[in-house]
C-alpha cells in the first residue's frame, strides 16, 4: 500500500512540473510582444529593449523558464497590471471563495444525485430508471450560464425573493455563512452549479449500485431474510468508493469550471478573477490563475486516488 | 416416409434460404436504432437545427444585422417580431436562426478536427508502444490536468479571442480524451491473435494499422467524439457568451445570451430565447450519441 501511495504521489509530479510549462507558454501565445501591455503604445524601441532586459525576456526560454518557476515556488507570481497588487494574494482570497461555492454544490448535488441514483438501480427498468437517466441526461446537457440567467430572471426579477449578484448586501467582500442576508447570496449559484455534478453522480450511482445488486451474495442476504433496506445498505457500502470517486473529480472540475457561473452571479471567486483578467488583459493574473487552479485539480485528483485506495482493499491487491 | 419428406422439405428450403436469417453487426445496429424512437426524434431534431442553420438566409423572416433604435428589446409578439427584438432592435427570430451556423460550427468543427489529431496519436502510440507511448501520453496527461472549460478559456484568452481561436483552442482540448480512448482500444486489439497472425504473414505497420485496427477501433472514437459534440457547443457558446468566441455584431447564441444578460429586468423572456437553442442543441447531440452507443453496443 505504501508502495502504492509514493508510486501515485510520485506520478503527480511530472504532471504538476508539466502544468508549470504550460502556464509558462501562456504568456508566449498572447499576440504581440510580452511586454506591450506595460508599455504606450507609442513606446520607442530603445525602450522596448530596455524593459525587455529589466524583465528579462532577451534571455533564452529554458533560463526564463527557471526564474520563473523558482519564483512561483517561492509564492510570486507577479504583481497584476491592473490593481498593482502581488498575484498571488489576489488568487488565494478568489480561491477560498470559489472552494466553498464549489464544496456547496458538490455536496447539494451528492444528497440528491444519492437518492435519485440509487432509486434509479433498485427499480432498473422501470419509469422511475427512466425519468432518473432523463434528468441525468438533462443535468449535463443543460448551459450552468444560461439556467443561472433563469432562476435570476424568475428568482431575483421576477418573485423578488432573492438577490440577483454578489455574495452580501451592499457589494459585502466577505461572507457569513450564518447570516442569512449574506446566505441568500449562495442559493442561486449553488443550485446552477450542483446541475452538472447532479447529471454525473447519478449516472455512476445507479451504474455502481446495480452492478453491486447482480451479485450473488445479494441473492444470499434476502434468502437469509435480510429487509430490503438492509440489501441496499449492503449495496451502497460496496458502491461507495466509486461514487465519492467521481464526487471528487467533480469538485475538482467545478473548481476550474465555475468561470461561466461567476461571472453571471458577480461572485468574487477565481473564474470572477479570470474573467476580468481576460477582459483588462492581465496576463500575470491570468497565468498565476490558472496555475493554482490546475494545480489544485491536480492535487484534487491525487487525493481522490489515495482516498479511494485507502478505503476500497480491493484496489490495494492489484 | 413421412420423416423422409420433412427431411428433403427442410434440406430445400435450407439450400433456397437460410431458415434464420443471420443479421450483420451494422444490421444488427441499425434494426436496434429503428425501435430506437427516443434517439430517432432527437436525431430528427439535429436535422432539423441543422438544416434551419444551412438554409437561414431562406428561412429568416428578416435581416440578423439589421438595427432599429426606434424598436428597442420589444418583447415576443411585438408586430412582426415574432420573438421580440434585441437591445439594438434587431430581430431576435432571424438572429436566432442565422446563431445556428457560428455555435454548430464552433461546436463541431473542434470535435472534428480533434478526432483526427487524437485519433492519429492515440493508435500511434497504442501501436506502436513503447517510449513514443510514454511521450504522448503523458504529454496528454498534463493537459488532464486542467478542467476542459479552464483549458478553453485558457488559450483562447492569452491567444486573445476570436472565433479562429476559440476553434482552436477547443480542438486542444479535446485531443487529449480522445487520444487516450483510441490509444486504450490500440492497445487491446494489438494484443489480439488476428494481427498476430498479419504480422506472420508479413503485413507492413501501415497495413496492419489500416485494415486490422482501424476498423476495431473506430466505433468507440466515433461514439466518444459524438458524445463530445454536445460538450463542444456548451463550451464554445460559453466562450462566446465571456467575449472569446464569435465576435459582435455576428449573431451567436452564446454572444447573444451575454449581451441579452444586461436586459433582464426589461425584457425578460426574450433574454433567455438563446439559452433554450443551446440546450436543446446540447440535449440532442447527447440523446443521439447515447442512443448511438447503446446501438453500437461500444462500452467506454
């Protein structure tokens, strides 16, 4: 098992120093000169050289690459054009924000996808499966930006119940998530996010538990009279492990997915972020974001390994 | 006397025709999609929007570009607006129809173009194995890394937007999942006796890869991609709709679901007309590819 564990912690790694290289080339793939956006327009080329040189992009690209990496290691990332503030503080307040957004809807959409997909494999075949395998269907075709436009449109203008953007009253920047003033900010963003993973957990449920119910020691349970809540109980123990996999890979995808969702509701998190760096063209911004948020991914899905190895034995022998 | 004439009744009728007849793989698939009616009225929907995409100069009551400051986000039913107007007048109708070429082609052309690409990369390495197997797919697990939208968003925003490079960038995007579904069924058909068996015969790499794999693999690429079709549209109107996509005054769903957005409070229902083209794009394209799979009988 340990074994196990240094072969998967050290199979991240290349990956990780790969997500480092790409973040690298980003700036590289934006039109024109790296340096343009600090600069007039009307800038000579001496002063292009120079600040060429200050910045050292006249240097070769494996030694850029490597102050850097060296830097980011260390937590700089730069300072963002726009606001004049170090990149990195301004990632890690977006990330605590989109972490709790995400966590939400991972969770709302874990207590509903649970029920519905185990309804859908206990009764297989029936109208029950086939509205289940619907709405899963629904769930991961649906636009998030467009059903966050709706429920603003019938929620925020309509019924007047809830606030339409930011996260608390007045353009609040911080949150109390025992305040329902400040609560009734996440209502919204939580139910459009939750529709995709809602879509995914459901369809590995109702798969995974009804490949654990055609087992034969299930057969065995109800001939020694066991309730048929108590098979299910068995069923869902054997099904877990899958189901909290697929949990986790989705938390991970919202993480990184959640630009589109934040953006609609105002919602200061990294997408937020992301989106104003793109329009202001801040590429420091937008290359430290992604970064962390590839980075965060990247950790996600090894503890999603681990967790998985630790608690399924059968993983352990292979 | 009388078994006698069954016997000879039985051996004619076997010589004239065959008693059961035995379907082939594509009969088999296609007699599955014909009782199929769920995939069949959403695979009628795709034509459906396919066709109002190619035929829209025809079919579009009015001009899409054509403003009107006198008739501002008029609601559904207003005159001949039959779904109301934009926050430049503009016809939402005819803009909607005319939306269905910039977000099919933004939506498919990647899917496409990465099919290809991945396609090629994944039997390479799947065949050939070894350290250009190490090469690729490793290479294609960095950009796993990332989820799919941060990745389409990624590139498209450094490269600067625009149609063009939205197109590529979710053409990067989806290489990766297709390469490693090609390179997994690469590789459990190489190890099958039958190209064994070519090999011994002295078939060369490309001849193998051309008649023996090409053809065992194909069917889980082509459900894959078509399954990612819809994932594709979702995505390119989603870049579209954050300003990195088609850009105004064309008309495109997501772009027009974005600049509709600030209208809300006016003009409601109109502002999320879009919203249901791309849904029902994304809903068919998924509907059709899992009713295609289930037919093809490929498990992914």
């Amino acid at each position: 098992m340990w074994y196990y564990i240094a072969r998967r912690i050290a199979y991240a790694i290349p990956i990780a120093i790969g997500v480092t290289v790409f973040c690298f080339a980003l700036v590289f793939l934006a039109p024109g000169n790296p340096v343009q956006m600090l600069l007039p327009a009307d800038a000579s080329q001496e002063v292009v050289d120079l600040i060429m040189k200050t910045y050292g992009f006249d240097r070769p690209l494996p030694v850029q690459y490597w102050t850097w990496l060296m830097r980011a290691v260390v937590g700089d990332l730069g300072v963002s054009i726009q606001s004049n503030r170090p990149v990195i503080d301004e990632v890690l307040r977006a990330l605590a924000n989109t972490v709790f957004l995400s966590f939400g809807a991972v969770m709302l959409a874990f207590s509903i996808a649970f029920v519905l997909g185990t309804l859908a494999a206990y009764y297989r075949g029936s109208a029950t499966d086939r509205g289940v395998t619907a709405l899963s269907i629904v769930g991961v075709s649906i636009p998030n930006y467009w059903l966050g436009i709706v429920l603003v449109i019938i929620f925020a203008v309509e019924l007047n119940w809830l606030p339409a953007t930011g996260m608390g009253p007045g353009g609040s920047e911080t949150f109390d998530l025992f305040n329902w003033s400040h609560f009734k900010h996440v209502i919204l963003p939580i139910i459009t996010l939750c529709m995709v993973p809602v879509g995914m957990i459901t369809r590995t449920t109702r798969s995974a538990v009804s490949e654990v119910l055609g087992n034969e020691f299930v057969n065995t349970l109800r001939a020694k009279g066991l309730d048929e809540l108590a098979v299910i109980r068995h069923a869902l123990k054997n099904a877990m492990p899958q189901i909290l996999a697929v949990m986790g890979l989705q938390f991970g995808y919202l993480m990184g997915g959640s630009i589109l969702v934040e953006t609609i509701f105002n919602w200061p998190g990294t997408g937020f972020l992301l989106n104003k760096a793109i329009l202001t063209r801040d590429i420091p911004v937008l290359q430290g974001t992604i970064l962390i948020l590839a980075l965060v991914f990247v950790v996600t899905n090894l503890i999603v390994d681990l967790f998985q190895t630790a608690v399924d034995p059968r993983i352990k022998r292979s | 006397m009388t078994d006698f004439t069954t016997a000879t009744r039985l051996l004619t009728a076997e010589e004239e025709a065959p008693a059961t007849k035995v379907r082939g793989y594509w009969q088999n698939v296609g007699y599955r999609l014909r009782y199929d009616y769920v995939t069949l009225a959403f695979a009628v929907v795709i034509v459906l929007i396919i066709a109002m995409a190619v035929f829209a100069p025809w079919i579009a009551p009015k001009d899409p570009y054509k403003t009107s400051m006198a008739f501002r986000l008029r609601p559904v039913g207003f005159r001949d607006f039959y779904l109301g107007t934009d926050e430049l007048g503009r016809d939402i109708l005819s803009r909607l129809i005319h939306g269905g070429r910039m977000s099919l082609l933004m939506g498919v052309v990647p899917v496409v173009f990465a099919t290809l690409i991945g396609g090629f990369l994944g039997v390479l390495a799947g065949f050939i194995g070894g350290k250009l197997n190490m090469a690729i797919m490793r290479t294609m697990d960095v950009f796993y890394a990332f989820p799919s939208i941060l990745l389409a968003v990624a590139i498209s925003g450094a490269m600067g937007g625009g149609m063009a490079n939205g197109m590529v960038a979710l053409t990067l995007v989806f290489i990766p999942p297709l390469c490693r579904i090609s390179e997994t069924a690469t590789t459990q058909v190489r190890g099958l006796d039958f190209v064994e068996a070519a090999r011994a015969s002295g078939g060369s790499t490309a001849s193998i890869i051309a008649t023996h794999i090409l053809g065992n693999v194909l069917g889980p690429i082509f459900i894959y991609a078509s399954g990612l079709v819809s994932v594709s549209i979702l995505i390119a109107s989603g870049l579209s709709f954050l300003g990195l996509g088609v850009e105004p005054p064309h008309p495109d769903w997501g772009l027009m679901l974005s600049t509709l957005r600030q209208s809300i409070y006016v003009n409601p229902i109109v502002c999320a007309l879009p919203g249901v083209m791309i849904f029902v794009t994304s809903l068919a394209f998924n509907m059709v590819s899992d009713g295609l799979r289930q037919a093809m009988d490929v498990r992914l």
